[in-house]
C-alpha cells in the first residue's frame, strides 16, 4: 500500500500491515517529510523577521524624518513610509502564520527513529514477506484527544494525559508472537495563589513517564509449564538502570513485561545513558522474555529423557 503523505499531514498517524521492507521505507519518507517541513518552517520564519525588521525600521524613520524635516512634502512622505511599514507587518503575520502550519506538521524525530531502529535489529528474526502491524501517533501528548481526568493533588489541580502512541505487532521465525508498544503519561498541575498584596499568581509545573511493555505469545504445547514459571521470569529480567520493572505477566500462552523509564529517552545511535536508550531497553526486555522460553524448553527436552529412565 503506497504511503499516503496528503493524509498522514492531517491526521499526524501512521498505520501499515506490510513486510519490514515497505514499512522502513514508510519510515524514510516520514524522515524526509520531517525534515522539509523542519526547513520550510524556518525558512518562513527568517522570512517573516526580515520583512518586520524593514517594517520596523521604515517605522523608525518615518517618525525621525517627520521631526528633522521641515517641508511641505514631508506629511506625505511619513505617511508614505508608515503605511508601507505597516504593510510589511501584516507580510510579516501571514509569513509566520504559514511558518506556524509547517511546525505544526514538524514531527517529533524520536517516534520514527524509535521504530526504524527496532526493525533494524528484529529484522533478521522476520521473515522478509511476514507483515508486520505498526501503528504511530504523532500528535502531542497533551492533545485533548489523549486528555484522560482531572483531579487534585493536594493543593495542585491536575489534568492527566495518556499517550500510547506505538504499538508493533510481527511473528517471528520460530513463531513466537511479538508485541511492542510505548505509553507517553503526563500529569500537568496548576496552582492558584494570592500574594500579600493581594494579587493572585499562577504556578504551572508537570510529572511524565514513559511506559514499555513487550509480551510474547506461544504456544503452549511448545513451552509445558511456562505458567509456573514466573520466579524465574523475575529472575531473568535484566534491565538498564533507571529503568523500573512495574508489571510482570507470566501464563500458559504467553509472557509479558512493563516497564517506567524517563520521559527524556532517546532512540538514536548517540544515547549516552543506557537508561535513556529506549531500542536497548526494548531489546533486552526481549531478550529476558527468551531467556525464559528457552528455560522452559530445556524442561521439556528434559521430561522424555526422566520418563525413559
């Protein structure tokens, strides 16, 4: 299915069923997309500052001239440049109203990194023609759309935000079922106050998190005795630092993980923190579900072997 630009801008969501090789070329013309709606929006922004900065300054100059000069043709030249500087400044509205449409479609760079990385490193556990389910949300995370209660706390008055923005579903080789997906939360709080004077001030700050979750489903018969197996699973989940276990899912059919880390990760190659590396986290988080099956297996391979003693 060929990727529909003209609807992607005004939907600012991205949703393919498609083999990894036509989903990362998805990802490469939303990169590129990014990039020159990133290049137009500063273009007219710089647009807009030199056409105000004449504007201004045919101001100025009507005001100077119209004290220095002293002629019957300086009322007309004044109001000639006052006119033309105010002309230059509604220019200037519509240029940066034109910029303020290309940053609205100027995409957070981390939310298509995040995938293309993912599939890079997964790509060789899927086979080529498998399709693969990736759904994108590019939209803010304080949308109102992702606005999900208001309350208190303590004094503050807050208004919560869940954001779940990447979900990545495939089969893998050994026909493991895979699901990824991130959960963006932002809780901002406001706080009315009246000072001594009298007048009231307001204080505005927030909390955020961001939430990983990876599962695995199998099939039973392959894995006897995963349901029992969750001391285990808890043993083998490794994860970087700062990173918190928050859940822990483990049945018959399938193992789950959730985890918190900061709202700050990144997805590109430059990742200082191993904390803040979301494709790390998202790999090893995998690699603790495996260590599990693989557990499960050996006990199996191991159950023919004490039943023929």
């Amino acid at each position: 299915m060929t990727f529909d630009i003209d609807r992607f801008r005004v939907e600012k969501r991205y949703r393919n069923t498609a083999p990894v090789s036509e989903l990362m070329e998805d990802l490469g013309v939303l990169t590129v997309f990014d990039a020159e709606m990133n290049v137009f929006k500063h273009r007219w922004q710089r647009r807009a500052f030199i056409v105000g900065g004449v504007g201004a300054g045919l101001f100025v100059l009507s005001k100077l001239l119209d004290n220095v000069l002293d002629s019957e043709l300086t009322p007309k030249l004044t109001d000639g440049l006052l006119l033309a500087s105010i002309g230059l400044l509604v220019v200037m509205v519509v240029f940066l109203v034109r910029a303020s449409r290309f940053g609205r479609c100027d995409l957070e760079n981390r939310r298509y990194e995040l995938p293309s990385s993912l599939l890079r490193r997964l790509g060789r556990d899927i086979a080529p023609e498998e399709p693969v389910s990736l759904e994108l949300d590019f939209q803010p995370i304080d949308h109102k759309a992702k606005w999900t209660r208001k309350g208190m706390a303590g004094t503050w008055t807050t208004n919560e935000f869940e954001d779940p923005w990447l979900s990545l579903q495939a089969r893998l080789r050994d026909g493991t079922h895979l699901r990824l997906s991130m959960t963006e939360w932002l809780q901002k709080r406001s706080r009315t106050r009246s000072n001594g004077r009298g007048k009231y001030k307001t204080k505005y700050k927030q909390k955020s998190g961001t939430y990983l979750q990876a599962q695995l489903r199998v099939k039973p018969e392959r894995h006897p005795g995963l349901g029992q197996l969750e001391k285990a699973a808890r043993e083998a989940v490794k994860l970087p630092p700062t990173v918190a276990l928050t859940r822990l899912e483990v049945s018959d059919d399938r193992l789950g993980l959730r985890a918190r880390m900061d709202s700050d990760w990144e997805a590109n190659a430059d990742v200082e923190s191993p904390g803040q590396d979301a494709t790390r986290t998202c790999l090893m988080m995998l690699l603790s579900l495996y260590q599990v099956l693989n557990f499960s297996t050996s006990q199996r391979k191991q159950l023919p072997a004490r039943a023929s003693r």
